[in-house]
C-alpha cells in the first residue's frame, strides 16, 4: 500500500510505465474513432480513395439484385470503418 505521499512502501519497487501498445483497429478509420480522417495526407487519402472506389458489384436497378448491392455495399462500409 502506498503511504500518504503515493511512495510505495520501502522494499517495494515503483511501477513502470506501460509500454507503448500498437494502436489496432478492424479499419484504418475505426483506429481513432474520435478524430477525423486527414485527406491531406498520403494516408488519409489512400483510405478515401479505397472507400469511394467503384463496387465490384453493378446495380442494375433490378428488384432481384437489390439484396446483393446492399450486401456489397455494407462489406465496402464494414471495411472502410463504417
């Protein structure tokens, strides 16, 4: 237990700071969600470019291919941090 002035207890030695712990995140944008993308950068940039690139998937404005479009459109969000 510390004592009044926060000093560990003789014999006892003071606790380290942690160490610097890699930032992870599932996308680049949810890597600091607080913080928005800057696209002056050459990475900010390289992420708007991936995330507005045309889908693989062409809409057709067919009824029997809107559940594919917004499948693909939802794993292009997901990726994208989203």
């Amino acid at each position: 237990m510390a004592n009044l002035a926060g000093n560990p207890p003789a014999g006892v030695p003071p606790a380290q700071p942690a160490a610097n712990v890699a930032n992870f995140a599932l996308s680049p944008a949810r890597a600091n969600p607080n913080d928005f993308l800057d696209y002056t950068t050459s990475n900010g940039s390289k992420i708007f470019k991936q995330a507005s690139a045309p889908l693989d998937f062409k809409f057709d404005c067919e009824e029997s291919s809107v559940q594919t479009f917004i499948e693909t459109l939802r794993d292009r969000a997901k990726s994208s941090g989203g």
